[in-house]
C-alpha cells in the first residue's frame, strides 16, 4: 500500500512539472514493472526457506545415540565421520570413521564390503569380526539413512568370547573348591594312574584332618573305603561318616576328543558328592554360587550330562548330551522318558524316580533313544543331594561313531564267514557236479543225436554246467577263484564287452561310454573285468526297468560308464579311511533307476541279498563283482546321485584299480596246454579220491583214455599202492582234502621217495589258495567239475611235460 501510494504521488508531481500525460503513463508503467520483478524476485526466494528445515543439531543427535553395549557412529557418503556416541569414541578414538577402523587387514576387506552392501542395498551386517586383541569379536551393521539417504549409521556390539575351561590346571585350593565343599561336593583331579594332582580344602579335611594338605603324588583310593553295600565312605571317618557318590568324568579336550597324552598328566575329575546333605541344607548363596560354577564346568565337558530333580523333570542338559539325544538347537523336553521309546517308558520313569527319591546310589539302565531305536545305549544314573532342586544327574556318552565301527566289524565278520561258508559249499559241490557231469559224458559215448535219451542226457549236463558256473561265483564272492591277471587297459576290456551290453539293454535304454585320458594300466584278469562291468551294467538296467520289466519315466533311461584317473593328491583330499594314497583308474557305472533306499546299501554287497521279485536274480551280482574287485587289490563303492533340491535320481557304482607300475607279467607257455592227441604213450595211474562217485567217473574217464589205472579211496591206501616197486606209477592223481592223510601230506611222502614223480592235484577250492597252502615244487592241477575228456587231456599234458623235462635234463647231463 505505501509502494502504490508512493508511485501515485510521483506520477502527479511528474505531471504537474511536465504537462504531459504521456510522459507520467510512461513514469508509472516502469516503476510498476520495477516493483513487480522486485515482489516476485523476493517471493521466490522466501519460498523455500519457508519449506526448508533448519540445520540439524548432531549434538541432539550424539544424544539420542548413546546406548548402553553398542558403538554407534554416522558416516556421509565420503566415508567422513559425522557423529558418534561416546562407546565408540572409547573403543575406536574420535578420528576413526567406519570402514577405516583399527582392524586388521582381513577385517578391513570385511567392513568395506559390507559398506559397499549397505550403500547398494539400504543395510548389511556382519555376524562376527574378531578384534585385534584377540578377545572379544564384534557384530558389525550398517543401514542407509537421512532425508536422501545419503548417510551410513553403523552399529557395533561387542561379543565376548566363550573362554573353555582349563581343567587340568582348575584350582579346587581356592573359592571355588570351598563352594562345592559347602554344597557337599569334594572333589579331587588325578591322573589316568589314580594319583592325586589336586584336591579342594574340603577333601583334604575329610580325607587327612588337615585343610591345607595337597595330597598330591597319594593314591586317591587309599584314602577312600566301601561296606559290603559297596557304599563309599571316606576311610578316615569310617561307616560312621557320610556316604558318597563318586562321579569320575573324563577331562577329554573337546576339540580333539582326546585325553591327555603323558601318563602324569590329569585325566580325571572326581566328584564326591555327600548323600547325607539334605535339599536346603545348609544352601546359602555361596553354595548356590558353587553349583552355577558346577553347571558351567559341566559344561564344557565331553560327556552328556543332564539334571532332573526329584519329580523326573529336566533342569539341565550340556551340549554334550543334546548331541547324544539328538536335540540339537531344540534343547530338552519335559521328562527323560520322552528320549526313549515307549517300550522303555516305565523303566526309565522307574529308575529316575528310585535314584531322585531314595538313598543317593548310582546305576545304569539300557534304554533304546527315539532318534536311533535299533542301538541300545547305557544310561547312567547317579543320586545326588545338596543341590537345590537337583536329585539325578543323567550321564550318556555320544557312542555314534563306536556303534558306527561296531557295525562296520560285525559286518566285516559276517562277510568273512558267509565267505569261508561259500568256499566250503562250492568245493563239496563241485564234487556232487563232477560225478554228474562225468556220468553224463560217459552216457553220451553211448547215445548219438537222434534217440530218446539224449536230449535227456545233454539237459541235465547244460543245467549241471549252470550249476558249475553258480559255484564259481561263490568262489569270486569268498576271493578263492583262479585268477589269471594281465596288464590290460580299461578302455578295451570296456570296448569288448560293449556290443554285448548294448544287446541286453534294448532299444530303450541310452548306453553312454566316456573314457579320460592318460588313464593308468591295471594288473587284473580281463575275463573277470568284464564279468564285472557285466554285473553292474545288468544291474544297471534292471535297477531302471523296476520290477514291472518297463523303463522308468518317460519310457527311457541312461547308463553310463566312465574311466577316470585319480592322482594320489586327489586320493588325499577325498579324505577317505578305506583308500590308500596311491594313484588309481577308477570304472564309473551310473545309471538313471531313481538311487538305492538307504536301507538297502549297506546289504548291497552281501551274498544272497536281492530287491527283485521272488524267483528272479539269485543276489550274486554284486557280490560277486565285490569279490572279484577285492581279490584285484581294488575297491568298490555305492551311493546316490542326487538333484539340487537333494532327491536321489540314480545309482552309482565307482570301482578303484591301482595303477599298475611294475612289468607285464609272462604269458603261460603253450606246451602247459598240450591235449591228450598229442601223448599216445600211455601210462600207469595212481588215483586217489575219497568220494566214490568221483572216483567211478574219473577211473572210467581214464581208462577210456587208455591208461591202466589203479583207484584208491584215501592217502593211506595210496601211499601203500605206491610203495609196491613192481606197480611202476607214472603219475599221480589226487584229491587235496581227504580224511585222514590228504592229498599234500601223500604227495610229500611219495616226493621224499620218488622225487620225480609228478602230481595232478583235483579239487573244488581255487588253484591259488592251494598253491599259497601247499608248498609242492612242480604240481599240476585241474579244477572240478571236469568232463571226462578234460582229465584225460590234462593227464596227457602232464605227462608230456614231464618227458619233456626229463629229456632236457639228461640232454643237458650229457
């Protein structure tokens, strides 16, 4: 209002002086124009100020930061200090601005990174970051903030450090031991010997009369005595004294589950606890400082230890025993007896309530937890007294890994003796199949193709022959089968045997073959190699056609064999306990079947055992690729493989050979191999066999053959025939296992006599083992079940050789 009257008078004065209204119009217009930018300039100007907020106070800020345990500190985007509270100024200085803090390097990268997260993402945090000094560790976090979030506030909390006890150097001299004196509880360190490393002011009262007396260097039973109760007294108070329950707990160290190693050093810490204390007694605070020390020493130990009190209910457990029960991360339930199973319910409840509620004994009861009802564990009890609300103390020690080898052995076992089994089976019957077989060929001589009886003869003899070939896989099976083993390639033996695979596999089933390079040579029989990939492949393919005989899935399925070399360095980062550190070339057999059922892979191997319908497989597949695998010097290994959400969507079977460095061992010469068309000779046959039957068909088979045989029916009879100068034997053949003399301890007898006579030795156990059994320098052998034209073709072949041999050495003589 004054601007405009103001411009009204100056326009009038303008006017008066000049005359000329154009001229005041023109004043007028100006000066408004002037004085309008002017208003809108200013107008402007103010605007945001009436909007802005005023400059922040940090020192209200500083104020509404100070916490009590936790550094706080605000950082711009430059990383410049703004504000900090006084914890952080205490622990960090004033200078100091986050990520730059007086860590060191690794840390350093840590708070950078997690500044980086926090600016990207509005927050980061960092769980744990150990301090320079080693003591305490500090949880980082850093979120975005401010009105354009351009600040950074960082808070850190610190975490003191869980600091283990040291038991072998506790001090039971000082407070802590004269607390758990108060308590009823004297307690004493020794060694693995029973020596006193230390005692409490309490024990050395009541065991010597002076408080002050170590007793160290003194045998801790001497100082104790029991009644025909087996109650515990201290000897120097006698039965008049207070019984005790002794509880030994082992100091193990928790970090390598391992005692002590020196024979002085302390092994144990002995708790005697005073079962005439009563609940209340004498529970002052000290004593009840004393048993929280108490909870915390126990701890720290190995051991599972828990605590109930008088109604059965659970006042504490340890790490330990969480671990045993299997309650990590949930802790304990109400009772005791809901670890167990309901058959063992009532007697658990029985035993808890008769140690909380009686006099303070100690025992055990064998109860079956629910996370692992098949393994029956020992629970310990014990009664205690003098400790509040506490009655039982519960001691259970984490036995997994000692079930776990428990089962290893007896599974070790049980195969070692289904192996001597098998072993023992397949000999007697390949007795039972040689009088069958041989019978069956001397019905042939008589028959010809064409009349009734030989389709007969020639089906009993191909069933007799399946027979045959079931018992050499028993011998593969027991690792009592001859093998001849050869430096091969795996690849080939894989290349031979994969036209005959893809034919068993059909037309559904993808067959895929994989090989690395520069695989390694192994040392193995290549006819048992391919009875192997024969094995797992056929298993293979059934494992993926189910029971119903169709392909899995869509209709299809994958197997696939791959070779691999695996470097001992390799070998040694699987950390396995079962493979050597040595180079290997490992067979890979996988397929697409949907895995193995947990339950099922620790019987996969043993004899017998089979998932297939009743009436189809005979559960020698993988046993008998198990022990033709073992008997190679190799390993053989089944597990899943799996998806990545964890599900099992085939087997695999992963074979180890080692790696063969030595020279490729002498093929077997030919004339080891001469038939009987090439020996016309003849010749005077000493037999010796205890079964009549074998022996029949074996002196019949000879004959036929033309030698003049003479049969005995033990090693007494044959080393009497011998003994006759006019018999002129040629050559002996003989059974191994005989009642009475066997066939060994004959030929020994007949060796020491005639020492060139040579010997062909029949048996159903494997040529190896007899060889490493029975040391004969030049004894031949044939494997029963034989045919009658296989006898009388080896007999030849060794009486062949042997002419040969005599021939060379008097030549030589000459």
């Amino acid at each position: 209002m004054v601007l405009a009257a103001a411009l009204l008078f100056s326009t009038g004065l303008l006017y008066l002086a000049t005359a000329s209204w154009l001229v005041a119009l023109v004043f007028a217009l100006a000066v408004g124009v002037l004085l309008g930018g002017v208003v809108i300039m200013d107008r402007l100007r103010a605007a945001p100020a009436e909007n802005q907020i005023a400059s922040p106070d940090w020192t209200v800020t500083v104020a509404a930061i100070e916490r009590s345990g936790e550094a706080v500190a605000i950082t711009d985007r430059a990383n410049r200090m703004v504000c900090a509270n006084s914890l952080f100024v205490e622990n960090f200085g004033a200078t100091a601005a986050p990520p730059a803090l007086p860590f060191d390097r690794e840390a350093l990268e840590a708070l950078t990174r997690l500044a980086r997260d926090a600016w990207r993402d509005g927050a980061g945090t960092l769980e744990s970051l150990p301090a320079p000094d080693g003591e305490s560790d500090w949880q980082v976090s850093a979120t975005r903030a401010g009105r354009g979030e351009d600040h950074l506030v960082w808070r850190l909390r610190q975490l003191p450090r869980s600091s283990s006890v040291s038991l072998g150097a506790l001090d039971l001299s000082g407070p802590f031991g004269m607390m758990l004196s108060r308590a009823g509880i004297e307690t004493a360190i020794t060694t693995a010997d029973g020596v006193i490393r230390m005692v409490s002011s309490g024990f050395a009262e009541r065991a010597a009369g002076d408080d002050s007396a170590t007793l160290a260097g003194q045998d801790f039973v001497s100082f104790l005595r029991t009644d025909e109760r087996d109650r515990i007294f201290f000897a120097r108070e006698g039965r008049g004294g207070t019984p005790q329950t002794l509880v030994d707990i082992p100091l193990i160290d928790p970090a390598t589950q391992e005692r002590p190693a020196g024979p002085d050093e302390a092994t144990s810490l002995m708790l005697l606890i005073d079962s005439g204390v009563g609940i209340g007694s004498g529970w002052d605070g000290a004593a009840q400082a004393g048993v929280a020390q108490l909870d915390a020493l126990l701890g720290q130990l190995p051991l599972g230890l828990a605590m109930t009190d008088r109604d059965g209910r659970f006042l504490f457990g340890n790490e330990a025993f969480l671990r045993a029960v299997d309650r990590e991360g949930r802790g304990l339930p109400s009772f005791p007896t809901d670890l167990v199973v309901r058959e063992d319910k009532a007697a658990l409840s029985d035993a808890v309530r008769r140690h909380g509620r009686g006099p303070a004994t100690s025992g055990d009861v064998a109860v079956r937890l629910v996370n692992s009802p098949e393994e029956p564990v020992s629970l310990g009890l014990a009664g205690v007294r003098g400790l509040g609300e506490g009655a039982v103390l519960l001691s259970l020690a984490d036995s997994s890994q000692e079930n776990q080898l428990r089962r290893q052995v007896a599974q070790a076992t049980k195969m070692q003796a289904v192996g001597q089994l098998a072993g023992g089976v397949a000999h007697d019957f390949n007795n039972v199949l040689t009088a069958i077989i041989g019978t069956c060929d001397l019905m042939l001589l008589r028959h010809i193709p064409g009349d009734s009886d030989y389709d007969d003869i020639q089906q009993i003899r191909a069933n007799s022959n399946r027979a045959a070939a079931l018992t050499r896989q028993l011998l593969a099976f027991s690792r009592q089968q001859t093998l001849r083993p050869e430096v091969i390639q795996l690849p080939d033996v894989i290349s031979e045997v994969s036209p005959l695979i893809k034919r068993l596999l059909g037309e559904k089933i993808t067959y895929y073959v994989q090989h690395d390079r520069n695989l390694g040579p192994v040392r193995a029989d290549p006819q048992q190699m391919e009875q192997v990939i024969m094995n797992l492949a056929v298993n293979a393919r059934d494992a993926i056609q189910g029971n119903g005989g169709q392909p899995r899935g869509n209709g299809t399925g994958r197997i696939s064999l791959f070779t691999r070399h695996l470097h001992a360095t390799e070998v040694v980062q699987l950390g396995s306990e079962v493979l050597p550190a040595a180079d290997y070339t490992v067979l890979i057999v996988q397929d697409t079947g949907g895995g193995i059922p947990p339950h099922v892979l620790p019987k996969l191997f043993e004899p017998f055992f089979t998932t297939k319908e009743q009436g189809k497989g005979t559960g020698l597949g993988l046993s008998t690729a198990y022990g033709i695998v073992k008997q190679s010097g190799g390993f053989i290994f089944a597990d899943n493989v799996t998806d990545k959400e964890g599900r099992p969507t085939g087997a695999r079977f992963t074979v180890y050979f080692p790696v063969h460095r030595g020279e490729a061992p002498k093929k077997r010469e030919a004339k080891t191999q001469l038939i009987s068309s090439e020996w016309s000779a003849g010749g005077k046959v000493l037999l010796v066999e205890d079964e009549d039957m074998v022996r029949a068909v074996a002196e019949r088979a000879l004959a036929r053959a033309g030698y003049d045989v003479t049969a005995c029916a033990s090693g007494e009879e044959g080393l009497a025939a011998i003994a006759d100068p006019a018999a002129g034997f040629d050559i002996v053949v003989s059974d191994v296992v005989m009642p009475g003399m066997d066939g060994p301890a004959m030929v020994r007898a007949i060796r020491a006599r005639l020492p060139q006579m040579p010997v062909l030795f029949m048996s159903g156990y494997a040529e190896e083992q007899l060889r490493r059994d029975i040391d004969i320098q030049d004894m031949h052998f044939i494997a029963k079940p034989f045919s009658v034209a296989s006898i009388g073709d080896k007999v030849g072949a060794v009486l062949r050789h042997a002419r040969s041999e005599q021939a060379e050495a008097e030549a030589t003589a000459k």
